[in-house]
C-alpha cells in the first residue's frame, strides 16, 4: 500500500509538473509573444530556414507533401533551441530524375511574411556501391512583406547520397548556398557577404509511404557570429551558426 | 494532402497574427523602489561616498499620454536633487534601456548626479510604461510619451531648455533621440547618447549577414542613424569597442558618422561592453568627459 501511494504522489507530481511546464511554455514562447531574445527570429532568413527540400528525386508523377521544423540554435534563457521554424514543401517527380518542388514558410507567415521556395532537384550520378549518388538543387527564396520589403535569393544545392538497407534508407551530404545580390544594405553600407555556404549532413528513415529527416547544418562557418543581438549556440565558437531540423515526408 | 491543404488555409488565416514589435522592450515589474537597497541585477556597484541623501531622493507618479490614446496612464518617476534648485540649475533627463526598471539603473542615475562635485546635477528617471511600477504596456510612441511627460513635469518646475542635457542608454537612446531632434515640451540644450543603436533593421543586418528589410520583423519605426540628422545641438557619443550586443561600428558609429550638427564628441572606449563602460574607465574618468561635455558652451 506505501508503494502504491508513492506511485500514485508521483504520478500527480510528474501531473503537475507536467502542467506547469506547459502552461509556462504557454505564457513565455510562441502563442503569447515569442519572447526570443530581442529579435533572434531573424537570424532564421539566414537561409536554414528549412533542411533540404529534395536530396534524391521522387519518381515520375509520384508527389510528396513535407513538413519541417528547426533552425539555428540560439541562447534562450539560460537555455538552448533551435529558431522554431515550420517549413511546408511539395513535391512532384516530373521525371525519374528531376523533381519540381515549392515550399511556403509557416512561421514567417505567422509573422505577415510571405515567404516561398521554388526549385528543382536533378540527380546527375546514381549510385555505385560506395560511391554515392550526386544530386543538385538550383532553387529561389521569395520574401515578400510589402512594396518596400521584399527580397529574392537564389539557391544552389548540392548532395552526395547514399541508400542501404531494406527499405532503402538514405543518408546525406551537401552543400548549401545562398547568394546574396544587394550591394548596399542600411545607411548605404556596403554589403559585403554575398556567399553563404553551408554544409550539411543528413539521415532519412525510409518507409513505404513516408521517411522521417534529421539534418545538422553548419551555417556560414566563415563568418563571425560575434557582437549581434543574437548569441548563436555553435560547435565553431565564434563563427556562423548551427542548425538542427527534422522533418517528415509523405509520398502519394 | 488534404492534411497540408487544411494546414495551409490554417496559416492563411492566421497570416501575420504575430509580430516581434515586443521584442524591443524587456521589462520587469516589481511592487515598490528599493534603489541602494537593491539586490538585483545591476551593471556595477557603487561605495557609500556616492549615495544620494533620501531628502535629494524624490518618487513619485505622471500621467502620461501620447497623442493616439484616449486616457492617461500612470508612470513613475524619480527626480535626485533639490526640486527648488531645477529652477535654476541643469538638470539631466536620464532614458533607460530596454531591461528591467529604475532599481537596475539606480547607480548610473547616482553617477551622474554626483558628476562634477558631491550631489552636483539634477538628474530625472523614469520608468516607461510597463517596467516597474509603471502602469500599461512598453509601446513605441509610449516611450515619447512617457519622457515627455517628465519634461513637462521639468517644465513646470522652471527648467528651460537651456539648462536640459538629454541623456539616453541602449534603448533610451531612441526617445532621447527623437526628443532632441522633434518638438516635444521641451528642446535640450545637448544630446548625449550611450551604446545608441541605429535601427531595428541593422540589428536583423547585423544578425542575419544579410541585406533584410526591417519590415519583414518589425513595424518599430524607431531609427536613430536618420533621427540623428535632425539633431543640431551639442552631441555627445559614448561606446565600448567590445559591444557585443550593439556593435560599435554598425550601431554607434553610424549614429555619430549621422550627426551634422554643432559639435560632435565621440568616446570609443577599448575593452568596454554594452554595459561595462563605466567600470572600463573607471568611474572618475567617465564623470570627467561627462562633466566636460554638459560644462562645454
């Protein structure tokens, strides 16, 4: 009977805690006013908004619906999250090697930004044994708020894919970049980075119908990450951010 | 697919429910004053020779009302220095940054009144609506309103403008700012200006590497890079040159490179944080260029 109380006590504890978590992720984070540190949201237009879209092409006429959600890892608190980004993506295989693709950003939605992606993943090599299959993804980012607020950035990726196992799961390497066309930004200013690479690796559960992504990204590791409003969380000390996804998506 | 269409109407429907704007201001509330009694967090400590008597201590409430609202709300305030005095000495409006209340900015307040001799210059704080005591939610125009309140309170016990020195850290620098460079109740005599930021969109520049619009973050117009170019009086700038939170090059610098006026001073200070600079110098050295700058002219 003691044991059945305690289990019961802790039960309502854990209940309770449960309940004051909640209410405190409530209060403090995205439903009441996205209290991240001033302004760290912004740091997610830094391109790894979302993981990469397509790594190996769907096949012909087959579509796929995804959703991701992550971004860089930023100090909040005295803790650390990833930039809470939702990303939903379409995709349709024109041909067994290129599949056409575009993705709305939920979150910048959610903040009167219409943000969307629009691109194509072509497989140029399969693979061979060890050697993997190479894919590459020429893509655009469209953001647009209001007449004076909206920019457009080409994307170029490119992936080394391998897949093993039964069920055909896939693992990844890439390179990630955007390109920045502005010259000047605020005050007249030069703008003086125009590249931003970054390299990522991924895995992929493979099903019948779905897969389920993990991705980690090094975001413009070449640039330093220091004297911003944001404190990125990163491996590289003081340079560039970090980026942790995750993501799933529905073949049909 | 019916499940990502539903999502995407969602979305659609609740497009641009959010906003970042409340980002800005980072305020605490508390249920009374306890100034050197303070046990919080505060940016450095000062020994007993700097305390301000408790007849030079003086708390109380202004209504405060910008020109879109309908009602006044009730902020505090705390003048140090003899009230009979404003009259006829200079008086140093004190706008404070982004976090907490006046008990965090007590000591800065304690410095500059005790720059130039023991008890020397009058100085004003309050705290915007929302932080401490204040009444009401942080709001950009009630960041104007609410210093102009405290001028209107000057005002009425015999300041002239001639004898207001505006003085803005962080975020304070953008109704000290604007109050210099607009007509507001009063016009100051100098504008000085500690760790300034020049806008919103450099902040996400800065963050993001990237040439982004404020626009797509945030409907604050705050600007002090173009509200700087209005200014004509005596500007006083300070900054640390390890300011990892408003970088001294793209923020302050940009502020002062801004400024066309009469006379324009610029501190850089080496090794000083955003909020360090005071202990950097030394607290003697930082009263000095103060009191170098408000006796200029």
């Amino acid at each position: 009977m003691p044991q059945m109380r305690r289990l019961t006590n802790i039960r309502k504890n854990l209940s309770v805690n449960l309940r004051s978590l909640l209410f405190y992720l409530f209060r403090n984070t995205v439903f009441l006013k996205i209290r991240l540190p001033a302004l760290a949201i912004t740091c997610c237009m830094l391109s790894s908004c979302a993981p990469m879209r397509f790594v190996k092409p769907l096949e012909k006429n087959q579509q796929a619906a995804n959703l991701s959600f992550g971004g860089e890892l930023i100090k909040y608190n005295s803790s650390t999250i990833p930039v809470p980004f939702l990303t939903a993506n379409y995709g349709y295989g024109i041909d067994s090697a290129l599949t056409g693709f575009a993705s709305v950003n939920i979150t910048s939605a959610l903040f009167g930004n219409f943000q969307m992606n629009f691109g194509a993943t072509k497989q140029l090599l399969k693979q061979n044994i060890y050697f993997p299959a190479v894919s590459i993804t020429p893509s655009f980012d469209f953001i647009y708020r209001n007449k004076n607020a909206a920019k457009f950035y080409p994307q170029l990726a490119i992936n080394a894919f391998w897949e093993y196992g039964k069920k055909n799961n896939l693992v990844y390497l890439g390179i990630d970049n955007w390109f920045e066309l502005a010259s000047k930004k605020a005050y007249g200013k030069t703008q003086e980075n125009h590249w931003f690479f970054m390299p990522a690796i991924g895995h992929s559960f493979c099903g019948k119908k779905g897969s389920f992504t993990t991705e980690m990204r090094a975001i413009a590791p070449n640039l330093s990450n220091e004297k911003l409003v944001v404190e990125y969380r990163t491996p590289f000390g003081t340079n560039g951010a970090f980026g942790v996804y995750i993501g799933y998506t529905r073949k049909f | 697919m019916k499940k990502i269409i539903l999502l995407l109407i969602t979305v659609t429907i609740f497009m641009g429910c959010f906003d970042l704007d409340n980002n800005l201001y980072n305020p605490s509330k508390i249920s009374e004053y306890k100034l050197d009694n303070y046990t919080g967090d505060t940016d450095f400590h000062l020994d007993l020779s700097y305390r301000i008597p408790d007849s030079l201590v003086h708390i109380f409430t202004l209504a405060s009302q910008s020109s879109d609202e309908s009602s006044a709300t009730t902020i505090y305030a705390i003048y140090i220095g003899s009230i009979t005095r404003i009259a006829t000495d200079t008086v140093i409006m004190y706008c404070h940054g982004n976090k907490d209340h006046m008990d965090s900015y007590w000591t800065r307040g304690e410095l500059l009144a005790n720059t130039g001799s023991k008890n020397r210059f009058g100085v004003m704080m309050i705290d915007y609506r929302g932080y401490g005591k204040s009444e009401g939610e942080s709001s950009e125009n009630g960041l104007y309103a609410d210093v102009d309140a405290a001028l209107k309170w000057l005002k009425s016990n015999g300041l002239s403008d001639s004898r207001l020195v505006m003085y803005g850290f962080s975020m304070g620098t953008a109704p000290a700012t604007k109050i210099a460079a607009e007509n507001y109740s009063m016009k100051p005599k100098k504008l000085m200006l500690e760790a300034p930021f020049a806008s919103a969109e450099t902040m996400i520049q800065d963050a993001s590497g990237m040439d982004l619009p404020g626009d797509f973050f945030t409907t604050l117009s705050i600007n002090n890079g173009e509200e700087i170019k209005s200014v004509s009086q005596p500007f006083f700038w300070i900054h640390g040159e390890a300011d990892d939170f408003l970088n001294i090059d793209t923020h302050g610098q940009v502020v002062f490179d801004n400024y066309s006026g009469s006379y324009g001073e610029a501190h850089r200070i080496p090794g000083a944080n955003h909020k360090t600079i005071q202990t950097t110098m030394g607290f003697q050295s930082y009263m000095d260029v103060i009191e170098g700058f408000i006796r200029l002219h």
